[in-house]
C-alpha cells in the first residue's frame, strides 16, 4: 500500500509539474504589427463619435457605449471585433443612422473603455452583459425591429447569441465572422493570398496587388494546453492569465493587445460552432470580402451553408478584412440590407 501511495503521489507530481511548466513556460512573444488589419481602424475619421454613455450590468459593473439616434423603428447592435473598441464601427454606425437606423454601438467588456482590458470573471458574462445592455435600451424602442450585427470575432460572438439567446434579436447579420482557430474558412498559409483591386494603396498591397500574409495572432498553445487540463479537473483559478496577443501597436488606449484564456473562449461562437450554425433560429445574412486576409470567403460560404443552406453568405469583391466596417463598398452592401 505505501508502494503505491507513493507511485500515486509521484504521478500526482509528475503531472503538476508539467502543467505548471505549459503555463508557465508555453507562451508566445506577440506577433509584429500588421498594417493591413490594424491601418485601416487607425484611419478612421472620428469626427461625430458619439460620446461615451454607460449602463449598469449585473454586476455592478459600469459599460460603455456609443448610440446614434435615428427616427425609424429599425435598431442595429454593432459588436466589434477582436482587440477593437466600438470606435471601429463608427463608419458603419453612421452609414446606418443616415439610413434612418438607430445604432447602438458597445464596448465589449475588456475592451475600449472598459477596463481592465483583456479579461472578464467567467465564460458567458458577455451574453450576460449583452443581455443587461438590451434590458437597459429594448423600453426606448418598443417596436422596433433588432438586429445584431458582429464583424469579426463580434460576428462569430453574434452567432453564438443567434444559437444560445435567439429572441434577443429578429435577425442576425455575421461580417467575416471568426468561427475557429481550425475552421476550413481560415486562411492557412498554402493558401493563395488575396489581391486588392487596384488603388487600394501601399499600406495594403503589394505592387502586384497581393497582399502579404497576415499574423493577427500569437497564441501560447502550450498555456492553452495547462489551462485546459486543470479546466478538465474543475480548477479555474488561472484562467485570467493571457493566452493570444494580437498584431496590434502598443500604447494605444482603445485597443486591446492580449485576450485571458475566459475571454477567448466565450468572444466568438462555443466550440461547436457547426452546431451554432445548425441551431440558428432567426434570419441570418453572412458577409465576407474575396480579399479578406484571414478568411477564405468561398469556404465560408460552404461551412455556412453545409449546415443550414437558407442562411445567405455574400461575398463582396475586393474586400479585405477590415474593410468590412470601414470602406464605403462593404458598407453600402450592409445598409442595403436594411432597407424595407
């Protein structure tokens, strides 16, 4: 018995150790900027961003947001992507309200304006948090009709609220939504890269037209690994510590370098995303740019409609990742879909 009390405890050891070292020792050095992604949210012209206003969640905690009033019944929730911050959406938010949309525009926790950046206290506070936000505004419009729109990792999180908390929204619209880090639609690197049309400028093509390979992420594979492991024995406790930095400049106040291993489970669809897409239960309209650098748009339009061949996917020419919320093209394709 001492044998194996001792051959248990070794075992015991043995394994804390290398848990111990994946979290310590298996993490990434964050990836060099990347123009491509982070240039065209930089040039954003902030002139007419709303001022920050600020509801109660559940917590106590106080979230930020942005609204552009408008006189129709029709209301858009805008949800950024990753590292981003509602200032993002901000020439999708105006297109819409000159459509005669209102648009509700938030910082998602850990991002923008909430601090601290990068963490939330549990996977499923963002629903919890969207859900707070839509209790506070919903009375304001009590006719209206809702639509979620989420670009990005935002859109793969409006997918997740399409197939968890279908009545929070009428209908759903998915801008070049991240599904998984295994997804098919993910760019890999033997894939073709994408070509811009012509004058879309230096910082983003090449004199070809191609534009270079993206690395929007860095990800501590083996923190992931150790986190996983102690999740599997119901241990949560260093589920805070960091585990993907993104391609993004340093020091600036609105974007968020570096996601918790609880945020980026619960900013983007569960890890069935397959089972999202089938469980939708509301109109959904998915847009994705052929030039899009992290995803391939033809792939995406195949993963979607594999499951659920009624959810519309389209594809706008030339357009690159951000674009989507950022260029008049994508942007015009997006307010016409709100047109009556």
């Amino acid at each position: 018995m001492k044998k194996l009390a001792r051959r248990i405890c070794l075992s015991v050891l043995v394994w804390a150790g290398v848990i111990a070292a994946l979290i310590v020792f298996g993490t990434a050095r964050p990836p060099p900027v990347d123009a491509t992604i982070t240039q065209p949210f930089a040039s954003i012209d902030e002139r007419g961003l709303p001022p920050i206003v600020a509801y109660r969640a559940r917590d106590g905690a106080q979230l930020s947001f942005r609204e552009y009033p408008a006189a129709e019944r029709r209301v858009a929730v805008l949800i950024h992507g990753s590292a981003g911050s509602s200032i993002d959406m901000h020439p999708l938010a105006l297109a819409l309200q000159a459509a005669g949309v209102t648009v509700y525009v938030p910082d998602i926790r850990g991002h923008g304006a909430d601090r601290p950046h990068g963490d939330i206290a549990y996977v499923g506070q963002l629903e919890d948090d969207l859900a707070d936000f839509m209790r506070a505004i919903r009375p304001v419009h009590p006719s209206a009709q809702w639509t979620l729109v989420g670009f990005s990792s935002g859109g793969g999180f409006a997918l997740r609220v399409a197939a968890e908390r279908p009545q929070s929204f009428d209908r759903y619209i998915l801008l070049a939504p991240y599904l998984k880090y295994n997804a098919p639609s993910l760019r890999g690197r033997d894939d073709p890269t994408p070509v811009l049309p012509a004058g879309a400028g230096p910082a983003r093509a090449s004199p070809s037209g191609s534009v270079p390979r993206v690395e929007w992420t860095a990800v501590s594979t083996g923190r992931i690994i150790g986190l996983t492991l102690l999740n599997r024995l119901g241990v949560h406790h260093w589920d805070g510590l960091p585990v993907v930095s993104f391609a993004v400049p340093a020091n600036v106040p609105s974007v968020t370098a570096a996601y918790s291993w609880r945020l980026l489970r619960n900013f983007g669809p569960h890890d069935d995303y397959l089972a999202d897409i089938r469980a939708v239960a509301r109109p959904m309209h998915v847009y994705v740019g052929t030039a899009d650098q992290l995803f391939v748009a033809d792939r995406m339009r195949a993963e979607f409609q594999a499951q659920r061949p009624d959810i519309v996917v389209s594809t706008i020419p030339g357009m690159g990742h951000s674009d989507m919320v950022t260029r008049p093209a994508a942007i015009a394709a997006v307010v016409a879909a709100f047109s009556p």
